[in-house]
C-alpha cells in the first residue's frame, strides 16, 4: 500500500512539474519576451542576460540557478536539490525548444497574464516539490544567517534586478516589469497555498473555558489550551489558541466578546495547516 502510494505521488509529481514548466515556458515565450519585459528573481535575471548578451535564454536560465541549488545542496538535501535540478533543466529546454506565437501587442495584457502564466507554472512546480527558480532557496539560507525575512531578502534581490532592467532596458519597461513580478508572486501564491486564508488566534480570557466550548459546539473548531499565568495579577490563566479561516473570523470575535468583552484576542496570519478540523470544516461547507 505504500509503494502504491509513494508511486501515486511521484506521478502527481511529474504531472505538476510538468504543467508548470509548460505554463512558465508559454508565459515568457508568449508575453513577456515579444515586449521585452521581464520578471524577477532568477528567472528574471536569466532573461535580462540573454537580452544584453548572445546567450540563448535556456542556457541562462540554467547558468544563474545552478550556482543557487548548490548552495542550498547541504540546506535541502540531495534528493529535493536533483528534484529542483531536474526541474529548472526541464523548464531551460522547454523554453528552448517549443513555439509560442505573439499572444499580444498591447502592453498591459502581456505584463499582467505573462506574469499569471509565469507564476502559475511556479506554482505548480511547487506544489509538484520542484521549483523554477532558485532565488528563495539562497534566501532561506541566508535569512537564518543575516535575521532577515525571507520576503525582505527577495524584495532586495528584485530591486537589483529592476534597477537593472531601469538603467540597461529604460525605466518604463521596468515599471512594466514590476507590474509582471506583482501578478506573477500573486499567482503563485494563489497555487502554492490556494484561496483558503487562515488566521492564528490566540485568546486570553477568565472565561475561556466556555469559549472552548461555544467555538467547539457552534464553529466545529478544534482549541489548543495552553497553560499561562497574568502577568499583573501573577495567576494562573488558560490561553487559547486556535487556526480560522477568514471566512470566520468575524463570527469568532463575536462568540469571544458576546462572552467576555474584555477577552485580549491576537491574531496573526498563518501560511499553511494540515490536518486539524479546520480543513475538513471548510469542505463540509461546500456541499451545501
């Protein structure tokens, strides 16, 4: 049962891989290299030396995220580095042997769904256990190392990149250019972790045990408790915690103060979950 598992995944696998180099491929190919606009990150800075430079773009593609996977080679691992090796080769050779006709003349639409396609393909290469693009691999290392955010280390990458594409290219193609990164990270944001939103939930009350039970009885949501003491009164305190979707989160607040107005409620967003009551609560929803 396993080994059928195992194989089911692996073909789930190659399938998303393979969706999302056929995406980006078409992105690029079709959009964003008849307009000359790039994207960010690795990809983009690939695309950018092809443009000043006689490299074809399949072997850029590799040049500049080769020296990132091997960075991350001893971080990651080699069976998820030859997966993300695997690929980028992939992606590269798509890039350079498949035919894309000019999908469009006007500017806007070849930033904005060359973006989409871009980072859809990344999307599905992600959720595949692969990636297109080598940029965050070198940023998860580096934010452990320097104490800044992974978002904060990418950010500062693509600023070089599109000042870059500003002095060698013009500045409005790398406004248009920053027009396609925003619509590419959105789109794979969207595939990566889908349209569910989720919201950690920490609540402080004298009264949490009937809220345990109200969010329990009424929302069907599963409550940790943690142990905690005050820190005025130095007393022992029940603290709540509990993972909502957005769809919530209103009625929740209302279910915490119509019990204790005076209930201290912290909420902060959540990347991802697994398992738990909240995923199975949301599908319930969308039989009826």
């Amino acid at each position: 049962m396993n080994k059928l598992s195992k194989h089911k995944g692996s073909i789930y696998d190659v399938i998303m891989i393979g969706i999302g180099g056929l995406l980006a491929a078409t992105g690029i190919l079709g959009f964003l290299i008849p307009s000359g606009f790039f994207d960010g990150g690795a990809t983009g800075l690939a695309m950018l030396g092809s443009a000043i430079t006689p490299v074809p773009l399949n072997w850029c593609i590799l040049i500049i995220n080769i020296p990132f996977l091997m960075i991350g080679w001893n971080r990651f691992g080699t069976k998820f580095i030859t997966k993300c090796l695997i690929s980028i080769i992939y992606f590269s050779i798509l890039v350079a042997v498949i035919s894309v006709p000019e999908l469009s003349h006007d500017k806007i639409l070849c930033s904005v769904f060359g973006g989409i396609l871009l980072g859809a393909g990344i999307g599905f290469a992600v959720n595949g256990g692969g990636v297109l693009d080598g940029t965050e691999i070198v940023a998860i290392i580096l934010c452990q190392r320097l104490g800044i955010s992974i978002g904060t280390l990418v950010l500062i990458f693509n600023i070089v990149v599109f000042s870059l594409v500003a002095l060698l290219r013009g500045y409005e193609t790398a406004l248009y250019s920053i027009l396609t990164y925003i619509f590419a990270s959105k789109s794979a944001n969207f595939l990566i972790h889908g349209i569910e939103e989720y919201i950690g939930i920490s609540i402080v009350s004298s009264a949490s045990e009937k809220i345990r039970k109200t969010l329990l009885d009424e929302l069907n949501l599963g409550v940790t408790i943690y142990n905690g003491k005050t820190g005025l009164a130095d007393k022992e305190q029940d603290i709540l915690f509990c993972v909502i979707t957005k769809y919530d989160m209103q009625r929740v607040k209302n279910i915490i103060k119509g019990i204790d107005e005076k209930a201290f409620i912290v909420m902060q967003p959540v990347e991802n979950t697994f398992g738990g009551l909240v995923k199975s609560k949301l599908r319930r929803k969308k039989h009826f």
